[in-house]
C-alpha cells in the first residue's frame, strides 16, 4: 500500500518538477529500487535553494564510521513535491520534510530514491511545498570514513616511537561534499552553515568558524559547536577531528591565524606562520576588502592527494606544502611552501569570496590564486626571486596549449570527473599567464582598481567569465583610456570604452597560443599570427585569431614599443634602421615568436657578442621559443643551438637554466638508445658546473641554479661532481645521518649514494624513520634513481601497499621511476597490470591519475611504443573514454617520435663538436 501511493504521489507531481525545466522527462531514469527517478540532468534543478544547513557530524575513530544529521533551510522557488540533492555513498536513515515552524508535513516516513549515476537523491513530500515557503529538510545519515582522500575521509601517522594515530578530515573539492553529508553541491548554491562535532576527549575539532562552546554529552563524548559560518559553496566547508598542536599569531587587522601539525612536526609550523601573517595583510591592503572570517587555520595533513585545498578558513595542506625544517628543507622548498600559502590565502577572495557559477570558469579561482602567488611574494619576499619562476610557469603553460589535446580556459565540463580535469595547466598557469599580459596591458593600478571592483561586485555570490573582463572595462575608462585609446585606437568602444571583453574572450573560449611571425626589410616590419602547433593538424589553422598585445625593443631604443595585433597579418613601421628586433618584452605577452633568418642572425650575434643587452627574461624567452620551434619542425635544430652559444658567459640562473634543462631533455631521450658518444659527453656546461659550491651560501637565485646544476652533472655522471657527492654522502651515512648536509645539495648526495646496495638499503631506511617529509621526498626521489630494476620494482609496490610509501606519493613515484632510463617500461607495466587498483585509488579525472597516465609514457619516443600505448587505452575505452589526458599522453609520444626523426643525427654532430673542443681546450 505504502509504495502505491508513493508511486501515485509520484505521478501527481509529475507536472511540479518539470515545469522548472522542460528538457527534464521524468521517469527515463530508474532509482536504485526500481522506480523512476525524478530528474535527469546531472545537475541540480533550480527551484529548491538551500538557506542555510545546521549539521552535526560524529566521526568513531576506532569504527573508522561516521554518523551525522543535516537540517537543510530551503527556500523553494517553484511547487514541487520533489526536494533533489546531491549524496554519494551515504546510508540515508532517516528523511523529513518540516515547514517553517519545523513542524512535520507528514506523519509517514518518506522514501528516499537513489540515482547513483548521478549521485543523487530525491525525497518526496506527500504535501505540495509551495513557491516562497520556507521549509526545512531533515535527514540522518551515516557511512564509513573514505579510504581515499575526497569526502570525509581517514588519514593517519606515524609517531617517533612508532604508534600509528589516526585523525578524520574533509576535502569536498571540486564534487566530494556529497560524500560527507546529502546536500546541494553545486558552487552556485551558497549557504551559511552552523557545524557540531562530536570527539573524544583526547582530540581536537576544527572546522571553517571559530569555536563558540564545548559540551560535554556523556559516555566519553563532546561537541564542539562553531560560529555560524559566512555564506559559502558546499565545496569550501571543511571539518577535521584530529590530536595535532599548533601555534598562532594575530594579524594587524585582528585575525588571528593558526598553523596546525602532527605534534612531532610542530617545530616545522613556525616559519608558515610568519609568511601566512605576512601575506595575510598584504592581501587585504592589495584588495582593499578585509578577510570576513575572525580566524584562518592552515593545517598540514599527513594524506593529501593535492597540494593544498582553500577552505574558508579552514586551509589543508600536504605537509610539504606547509611544514619547513631549516635544518633540512631548501631554498626551492621554502619558495615553495610560500608560494602555497600565497596561493591559499588569495582563493580567501578569489574563489571563497567571489566564486565561479560553474565549474567551465574555474580558471577565475585557479589562475587567479597561482597568478597572486607571483604578486604577493614579489611584493612581501621579494629576497625569494619569484619572479624568476613566473617564466617557468608560462613555458609550462605553453607546452601544455600547444598540443592538439588542448582545451579554452572556460570550457564544457558537467560531470565530476569532466569538473576534476578543469584542475590543470590550462585554468592555473596559462589562466595566471593571461593575467599577467592583461595586467602588463592594463597597467598595475588599472588592474588592482579592476580586480578589487570584481570582487566588491560579486562578494558572497558567484561569477562568470564575462563578469570579470566587465569590472576591468570599467576601471580601464578612469585609469587607462586617454594612454589605450592613443596606443590602442582600434579598442576604443562608443567612443571612449576599450572593448576589452572582446579582446580576452580570443583568450579564454578559444584554445591554444599564437605564433607570431616576424620578417624585417629595412623600417617595415610584417607581422602574421597562426596557431602554433607541435604537430601540426591536417585541418587548416586559419580560423583562430587572437587580438594580441604585442610589445617589442630595438637596437636604437631603451624602451617598449606597443601595438595591438588584431588581424592576421599587419605591417609596422620603425622610426628608424635597427640592427635587431626582440619582441614580446620580458615575456609579458603569451605568444612564441618565430623570426626570419636575418632576424635570428641578429640575435644570436647580439647574445654572442654583449648578451646583457637583453634582459634576462628576454634572454630565456628567446631560447625557450627557439627549442619549441624546433620541436614543432619550424627551426633547425642547428639554429636553436648556435643560439645558447654564448651561455658559457651567462651568469643569471634562468636562462641557463633553460638551455641545461633543453639538453638534459634530450639526454633523456637519447639515453635509452645507448648511442655512447651522446650520452656521455654531455660536457658543455663544464665551466657552469666547476663553478657551483656544495654549500647553501648565496642568494636564492644562486642556491637554485647550484641546485639543479650539480643534479644534471651528477645525472650525466661528471667525476669531479659524481666524487664530491660521494665524499658527503659517506661522510653522513658514518653521522648516521646526524650531520646536516647543504639542504640544497642534500638530494643530488642521496641519488648518489642510492646507487650501490648498501647506499640504497640504509636510504630506505632512513625514508622509513624520519619525522620531515620534505626530507622524505628526496630520499624518495634517490631511491627512484636507482639503476637496478629490482629495486624500482620493489619501490612501485611498496607504493601499492602503501604502508611504508604512503598512497598519496605513489603518482609521483610511478613518475620518478618512468622518467629513470631503467624504469621507463617497468614503470607502463606496472600501470598496465595495476590499472583497476590506481584508479579506486586515485579517481577519473584526478590530479593523481593524470600523472600517472602522463608520467609514465613521457619518455616514449618510437612508432612501437606509441602502438603500445594507444592499444591499452583502447582496450579499456569505456571506462577512459572522457578523459582528455589520454590524447595529451599520446600526443607527447608522438612529439617525441617526430623531434627524434628530425634532430638526433644534429644532436650527434653537435655533441661530438663540443667535446672536440673541450678536449682541445683540456690539451
């Protein structure tokens, strides 16, 4: 009787539900019980929006389960029967519907439907809810803690003497909210919430507010009951039950900022305190809004898929993005954990404060939060040189968009795992690249007056791509309208407004990056625009165009020369005769630049003859576009070559930096090939080596370049480096590793030393035991660089296992060994015979599995490699069949294929010549 009338309240309602969307037939989809489910779109109807959610959550830390109530205020905009929300993985006990007096619409029990596909619920009320109402939804729920790191899920460490203690924490990001409570988890759907947690006496709770009182209910148990919380999408509220310590620190302004740790690592938490304080006040001058919550917490948790995750209030953290050892952590790990905290803390605002409406513009959280990482430590720890790193991220960007595989910055994405694909270079580093031209074209103050406009516009509500690029145009016409409209007439709009949206929206809905193209006869310079491709599509090209702001030097002038390009081709007239011609300034603009010969020659002689004529960002571009060029079969290998002749003279570690990383790249492909006279004569950067210290004097710049420099030179097994690093190594395995070793050498030692048994043995060791797992990632890294496959091997499945080598390492272990000339096909094999394993471990779509997939084949360089590749992901289609790292992954072997087929002869002759040299030079 009970299910008859269910079905006839069903059908009664029918005509509620649609008329809220006309392309939404009920009945095509069956519930879990066989039932027709009432929606049919993935994502949520619009006319039931949550008000404000009243939870109370109690995680067992020894049942590892967790049971919790959720009280939903609903504000229904149409007449339904129906209430449709998210759930995923929860037991639904008990649903009620209750009207503004939270009295009962029905004395029955109503019936949850369940439609998995979806992750979704619906409730039926037997009573019509009607349009402007207030009703509450009530419901009990339970499920055990995940095993994996979305949702709420279980986390543990290790302490000195060897107890494993465990701690419950959240991260809904971008679509795990619905693992932890039924709810509306969309981030259109903002809502305050009012959090209870229940614990024991020996833990701690957190969430996103502050805690306003602690009761004790009995049996062992308190709740912890936190202020209401601002108004805020589901993903961004967090809740963590944990023993850690912490310490605090209050800003200027009052707010008071904890950093929260295992108790053994509280040391490390000191040195994130200070830079978040810092930052923190920055942020605030720099916007001009003040942080709404009374207190931000950043905790580092011990299992961490991502880096960090913003949370109002409430920020989490890989312990290597948070915690740093001075004894131990290095000059790149402490610009690192700065940059993360930047990055947190400016997803505060963008992101927390103003969000996306939909995930296709979560470029507008992620590219703003990497680019203010580059804003704010410049301004705050300009001693950390980030702006020698910026560059790194727009060649990383630019490697990513000049693939067929590449996607616009707002593109479609509507189920989780199309949303957990958005997380990548695209909306970070290109969205933070973009932002840089557009600041550089704005000018500063036309951009902070644009972006503080933004976010005082949209605050505690969402935006859109255009919403944005609108609030710029605005201030653009106070700031920058007499100085645009003379440089940039064609952009000025109704006569006084430059149409920027329609200069970013070539940016942000059209895929890849422009080549420009530039030939020079006399005071006429002819510039063209194309899509630059690494493998060029047999389609024709000629439909992108892009309005692009192009800045350029001469010979004869000090200063940039500005022009907007907004055609294909365009012709430019010199005030005078130059003898050479660098565009794209400092590589403020995202494009390549591809010169005619002549203009090559120039610039090549120009580097040769008095390189510090250019800047060192010039200097970088110049050689990171020739080699891209080069991939792309657009420039002779020869060319790019003769091109970083003259980076035996250079001193500034980016652009070294950039051609050692070029060469390092190619040994890479090469090495497996064992073609001798390469791969053991890599001796050209010799005067570079000899002259790095094995120590961590100089300023972070130096410290960085000494880095990686004695990396390569022990990789390419140069004596004078092989037998120092051997030296240090024995000198701190007879300290049972009590000495400190140079924290910026302290890896390149370790990968020395793991390359003999006992070397490796005592590395595992000491990885099995130590307390800073900054310190375990280079022993990690070591023994991953071992030459004895057994040991690779044996690396891979204590990551499976997971008990030594925690799960959230394995992607970048699988990496590390892939990337190993001994590991490139055990590490596939692996993956192959492991697949259905990583992926319950690491989602479709995960950060975790793009790297993996990415990682392992990035090696792969012939036709029979590629076949391989393409016939696993062909045998499980169905299950990879949206995931568009699959054709990034193949792509790269074919790009691989294609450099090897056009320049490994060059590369040959041209290694053999300098050795020719060298060993003249040696006589």
């Amino acid at each position: 009787m009970h299910l008859l009338l269910v079905i006839l309240f069903f059908l009664e309602a029918q005509f509620c539900v649609q008329s809220s969307d006309s392309n939404s037939p009920a009945g095509d989809n069956l519930a879990t019980n066989g039932l027709p489910f009432p929606w049919s779109k993935v994502r949520l109807p619009n006319y039931i929006v949550p008000v404000h959610y009243h939870l109370l959550i109690h995680p067992n830390l020894t049942t590892l389960r967790f049971n919790g109530s959720v009280k939903i205020e609903i504000d229904v905009k149409n007449n339904t029967n129906w209430v449709v929300l998210h759930s995923k993985n929860l037991k639904i006990f008990t649903a009620t519907v209750l009207d503004e007096h939270e009295a009962h619409l029905s004395d029955k029990v109503l019936s949850v439907l369940e439609y998995p596909s979806h992750e979704q619920i619906a409730i039926f009320s037997p009573k019509i809810l009607t349009s402007g109402e207030k009703y509450f939804l009530y419901l009990e729920f339970g499920a055990p803690l995940s095993d994996g790191f979305y949702g709420f899920y279980k986390s543990t460490y290790k302490t000195k003497a060897g107890e494993t203690r465990i701690l419950a924490s959240t991260h809904f990001e971008p679509t795990s909210a619905r693992m932890a409570l039924p709810c509306f988890d969309e981030p259109i759907f903002k809502a305050n919430y009012t959090v209870r947690i229940r614990r024991g006496p020996s833990h701690i709770a957190l969430s996103n507010m502050p805690l306003e009182q602690t009761v004790e209910i009995g049996n062992g148990l308190f709740e912890d009951q936190f202020e209401v919380s601002v108004k805020m999408s589901s993903y961004l509220l967090a809740f963590i039950v944990c023993d850690f310590r912490s310490v605090s620190g209050m800003t200027a302004t009052g707010i008071n900022i904890s950093i929260y740790a295992v108790p053994e690592k509280w040391h490390q938490t000191h040195y994130a305190l200070e830079a978040a304080l810092r930052l923190m006040e920055f942020y605030e001058q720099y916007f001009n809004i003040l942080y709404p919550l009374p207190k931000l917490d950043l905790i580092a948790i011990p299992d961490f898929q991502s880096g960090a995750m913003e949370n109002w209030g409430l920020t989490t953290y890989r312990e290597t993005s948070l915690l740093y050892d001075p004894d131990i952590s290095s000059a790149s790990d402490k610009l690192w954990v700065t940059m993360v905290i930047g990055h947190e803390l400016a997803h505060q605002w963008f992101g927390n404060l103003v969000t996306m409406e939909w995930w296709n513009d979560i470029w507008l959280n992620e590219g703003f939060a990497r680019y203010m990482e580059f804003v704010s430590l410049e301004a705050v720890y300009p001693e950390l040189k980030v702006e020698d790193h910026f560059l790194d991220t727009c060649f990383g960007a630019i490697g990513r968009d000049s693939l067929n595989s590449s996607r616009p910055i707002s593109s479609l994405a509507e189920n989780p795992t199309q949303i957990k694909e958005m997380f990548d270079t695209v909306s970070y580093d290109k969205g933070a690249c973009i932002l840089h031209m557009l600041r550089n074209f704005l000018t500063n103050e036309g951009f902070q007056n644009g972006i503080i406009r933004y976010l005082r516009r949209f605050r505690y509500s969402n935006a859109r791509n255009e919403d944005l690029w609108d609030s710029l145009i605005k201030v653009c016409h106070f700031i920058c309208c007499l100085f645009l409209s003379y440089i940039y007439n064609s952009y000025r709009f109704a006569g006084e407004h430059i149409d920027l949206k329609k200069i970013m929206y070539t940016w942000t809905i059209q895929k890849g990056i422009p080549l420009i193209t530039v030939k020079r006869q006399g005071r006429k310079l002819y510039i063209g625009q194309e899509r630059f491709l690494k493998i060029v599509l047999p389609d024709d090209p000629s439909c992108y165009l892009w309005h692009i702001p192009l800045a350029y030097k001469t010979s004869h002038s000090d200063h940039e020369v500005k022009h907007i390009l907004t055609t294909k081709s365009d012709v430019l007239t010199l005030d005078e005769e130059v003898d050479w011609v660098k565009l794209n300034s400092d590589m403020n603009g995202y494009y390549i630049v591809h010169y005619d010969e002549e203009g090559w020659n120039a610039l090549t002689e120009l580097l040769s003859a008095n390189h510090t004529a250019l800047s060192f960002k010039d200097r970088a571009s110049l050689i990171h576009n020739a080699f891209q060029l080069v991939t792309a079969g657009r420039l002779s290998l020869n060319r790019a070559l003769d091109l970083i002749g003259y980076l035996k003279s250079e001193t500034h570690n980016v652009p070294l930096l950039q051609g050692l990383g070029y060469l390092q790249s190619f040994y890479k492909l090469i090495d497996k090939r064992n073609i001798a006279d390469v791969t053991h004569n890599l001796k050209y950067f010799r005067d570079v080596i000899d002259k790095q210290s094995w120590s961590d004097d100089g300023m972070v710049s130096d410290r960085r370049l000494r880095e990686e420099v004695l990396s390569l030179a022990c990789d390419f097994d140069y004596p004078p480096c092989l037998e120092k690093a051997k030296q240090l190594y024995n000198s701190w395995v007879e300290s049972n590793g009590t000495i400190s070793l140079p924290t910026d050498v302290s890896e390149t030692v370790y990968m020395v030393g793991a390359q003999d048994d006992s070397g490796w043995a005592y590395l595992l060791e000491k990885y099995g035991v130590s307390m800073c797992e900054t310190e375990k990632s280079k022993f990690l890294s070591a023994l991953a660089s071992s030459k004895d496959s057994e040991k690779l091997s044996r690396l891979l499945h204590l990551g499976m296992d997971g008990t030594l080598i925690k799960t959230q390492n394995l992607p970048s272990l699988i990496y590390m060994v892939a990337r190993n000339p001994v590991g490139h096909f055990l590490a596939w094999d692996f993956v192959k015979k492991h697949w259905n394993e990583l992926v319950e471990k690491f989602p479709l779509g995960s950060f975790g599995i793009r790297n993996i997939i990415v990682g392992t084949v990035t090696q792969f360089s012939s036709t029979e490699e590629l076949r391989e590749v393409e016939d696993f992901f062909k045998s499980i289609t169905e299950q990879v069949s949206e995931l568009r790292v699959i054709q990034v992954a193949t792509e790269n072997v074919e790009k691989n294929i294609m450099w090897l087929s056009r320049n490994l002869e060059t590369m040959r002759t041209w290694l053999q010549l300098w050795v020719r040299i060298s060993y003249r030079q040696e006589l």
